[in-house]
C-alpha cells in the first residue's frame, strides 16, 4: 500500500523473524499504521514471510526513512513484548 505520489529517495526492506503463531497478529496489528500512515514523506507495507514478516519502506529522505524504521521496528518489538509476557 505505497503512496503512488511520493518521491522514492530511500528505502529499505527488512525481514523480522517471528514465530509462525504470531506473525498474523503482528500483521494485523501494524494494519491501522500501514493504512494511515503519520505522515506522506513515507510509505510501508507489511507482509507475511517464509519465516516471518517483511517490513518494506520507501521514503522521500533518509530522515524520513529513519523514522519510519524506527518506529515499526519499536512496534513490533513491543508487540513481542507484550506477546511473550502473557504466554
């Protein structure tokens, strides 16, 4: 679900490895972010993998690229959190 307007400068796609249990929770838990995103300087889409999911992003700066990151990876990071501490 990339934005067709923006100028791709930057991107990066990154496979997070997460058990086979949890991957479409995680999918459907970033959904909200990935339909609206906070901003128009980037664009990412989540989906499932071999062995998890793949977080792709592309930016119309490093800046950008950066926070958009950051943030999904801090998401995810805290949903294996929270996943963990109630299994």
């Amino acid at each position: 679900m990339f934005n067709e307007g923006l100028i791709k400068k930057a991107s990066a796609e990154i496979h997070v490895m997460v058990s086979e249990e949890v991957v479409e929770a995680v999918i459907d838990a970033l959904r909200p972010e990935v339909e609206s995103p906070s901003s128009e300087r980037s664009s990412t889409d989540v989906r499932r993998g071999v062995d998890g999911i793949f977080i792709s992003t592309e930016a119309s700066d490093t800046t950008a690229m950066r926070a958009a990151v950051n943030s999904y990876l801090r998401w995810v990071q805290g949903m294996l959190d929270m996943l963990s501490k109630i299994e």
